[in-house]
C-alpha cells in the first residue's frame, strides 16, 4: 500500500525544505534547484515560495479592532499561513494520490486559497473542469503526465525543527521523499540584503530568528538524516553535487509510515508536552499577576499601569510560542525554568517603568 501511495500513477513524490534565514538567498536557490532537476534529471519540481503565496496582511504586527489595538507577533500570525498552506498541499497530494479532481478545500481562507490554486495553474499541475474558475465549487483537473518524479520545493524560513517536524509528518503520512537544506548565511550579509527589498522586514526580527534558529541536527534528531547545510558564500546550489544526491537518496528512500507501537508512544509525548505547556501558562500568569501587584504597589499611574500590562502580555505570548515550538527532553523541568526566565524578563520591563518616577 505504502509503495502505491509513493508512485500512484507511476509518479514518485518528494518534498524539500529549503531552511534558513530571511534574505539568506532561500529562493533563488529554488529557482536554481528547479532548473537544475529538470535539465539534469528530467524530474518535474514545484517550488512553493511561501513569501508569494502568504498574503501581505501575514507581516502586519498589529490591527485595529473596535478602537483598540491589538498585538500579534509577527511570527505567530506567520505560523498561522503557514499551518494553513501545509493543509492545502495535503489536500492536493490526497487528490493527486487518489487521482480525484481538486477541489477547494473546506475552511478555506479566501485570499490564501485562491493564491495557492492560482500557483499550481502556473505550475501547469491542475487546470479549470468548467469556466467557473471563480466559483466556489470550481473543479480542477490534475495533469497526471508525463510519468516523472515529482519535487515540491518550500520555501521559507523554518527556524524550529517543530516547523519542519510537521512536513516530515505529511511525508512520513503518504510515504514520500523528505529532505532538508539549510542556506546558511551570516545574519549581516541577511541584514545588508534585507535593506535592499521592496518591503525589508524590521531587523529585530531578523534578530530575534538568528536567536530562534534551530539548525538541522540529523546525529540528535533521526528523522533529520536527509540533511544538508549549504554556505552561501562557498558555492551555489545548482555546483554542489552533494545537494543532487541528497534529493536522489530522499525520492528512493521515502519515510516510512509509523507502526502501531510508535503512533502510541507520539501521542502520548504529545499528550504530555501538552501538559507541560498548560503548567507553564498557568505559571507564567502567576508571574504576570505578581508583576502587575508589585507595580501598583509603587503607585505607578492608570496609564503606565496600562501600557505596562500591554508589554507584558506580548511578552507572555512570545515566550509560550517559543516555548511551545521547543523540543525540550527534560519536559518535567520546563515549569521551573521558564517560570524563572519569564520573571527575569518581566522584572526587567518592570525596573524600566519605575526608573521613569
């Protein structure tokens, strides 16, 4: 069954993740990755770019709603498009293993579907049943020919191993390919490129991504064996014969499914990193409510008391969302630890209020 799913059609599939820092040269590696596969290997790649297919609203670090503003971290409102194009390339791999027609799939975001199904028309991989491309029931046809490996390419930044944990899921679910390269790039050379786009993202992103990053490990991490740490400065992708192999040894060696004894053993883990997030969100709002009294306890104002809960409520967010991407062992001492980290933070934003009387 798993070798059916792997060719249906006589097609073998594989994904490669394209991983680094923003402006480290991820995607024109992927125009070049592409190029090279198809003259070398007669092998068909998609490169799914996500900057072009996640809206421009996913860069907006704050809206306004009902007279009040609120605040997102970037990144998490990123983490939000991205899970919802990994939804979409599933529900085409679905189609394509089982050789349906495409349809749109159910709880869809408008924008972000229509940029993902307008892609894979470029791609030439589907095209319209009927001339109501727009409708909501629209039908699309799968090219199923010519019979050759297919490589979807994403591109992005991936700076957990979380992130890149979960398109090892879908390749492990449908047995396909999986392999990781990750651009490595000093973050000044990522920084001077920046500056130079149309839209640069603020640099304390870029910073705060160069603290974030998790580089493949594949001695720790198993499942990161297919991996490959390119320097951008030493040579391109399309010289690196090294690169080419990873990707042949990926498509003729895709994941296996799970057996039964170890699906038990990953819910559980996920069963108990739940637990461990719910602890520390409940601890973290101890310290929250504690910050919050010994400010009030110095007769700071209605509006600094204000704008201090605001920084400390981005603070809390971003430090369970980095906690909740963190592959920690030792899940047992995580309440304690960040509890203590947290309160160092908070104490900090506290001292800067109170240097102000």
């Amino acid at each position: 069954m798993a070798e059916e799913l792997r060719r249906a059609g006589g097609h073998q599939l594989g994904l490669c993740l394209l991983c680094g820092l923003p402006a480290a040269g991820k995607t024109t590696a992927a125009q070049a990755l592409s190029r090279v596969l198809r003259e070398r290997k007669g092998w068909r790649c998609v490169p799914l770019a996500y900057d072009d297919l996640i809206p421009p609203e996913a860069f907006d670090q704050s809206k306004e709603s009902s007279g009040q503003r609120e605040q997102q971290p970037l990144m998490s409102h990123w983490r939000l498009y991205r899970h919802e194009l990994l939804l979409y390339l599933e529900h085409f791999l679905q189609n394509f293993i089982k050789g349906c027609h495409y349809s749109p799939p159910p709880n869809r975001t408008e924008t972000t579907w229509k940029r993902f199904a307008c892609y894979l028309k470029e791609q030439e991989l589907i095209y319209p049943r009927t001339g109501t491309e727009d409708s909501a029931s629209c039908q699309y046809l799968i090219d199923f020919i010519p019979l050759r490996p297919i490589y979807f390419i994403l591109d992005d930044n991936f700076y957990y191993r979380s992130m890149r944990y979960e398109v090892y899921q879908l390749a492990r679910q449908y047995t396909l390919g999986f392999c990781q390269l990750f651009l490595d790039c000093q973050a000044d050379v990522c920084l001077e490129r920046n500056s130079r786009r149309k839209q640069p993202l603020p640099e304390e992103t870029i910073h705060a991504m160069v603290q974030k990053m998790e580089v493949p490990n594949p001695e720790k991490y198993a499942w990161e064996q297919n991996s490959f740490i390119l320097k951008t400065t030493e040579c391109s992708v399309e010289d690196n014969l090294q690169v080419l192999d990873l990707l042949s040894t990926a498509l003729e060696n895709p994941v296996k499914p799970l057996e039964e004894n170890t699906e038990v053993k990953e819910r559980d883990r996920a069963i108990c990193a739940a637990s461990v997030l719910h602890q520390a969100d409940q601890a973290v709002r101890r310290a929250v409510s504690q910050t919050m009294k010994t400010a009030k306890d110095n007769n700071l104002t209605p509006k600094e008391m204000k704008s201090l809960a605001d920084e400390l409520n981005m603070l809390k967010v971003e430090f369970l969302e980095d906690l909740r991407h963190r592959e920690n062992e030792k899940n047992n001492q995580l309440n304690i630890s960040v509890t203590s980290l947290f309160s160092q933070q908070a104490d900090g934003i506290v001292k800067k209020y109170l240097s102000e009387k």
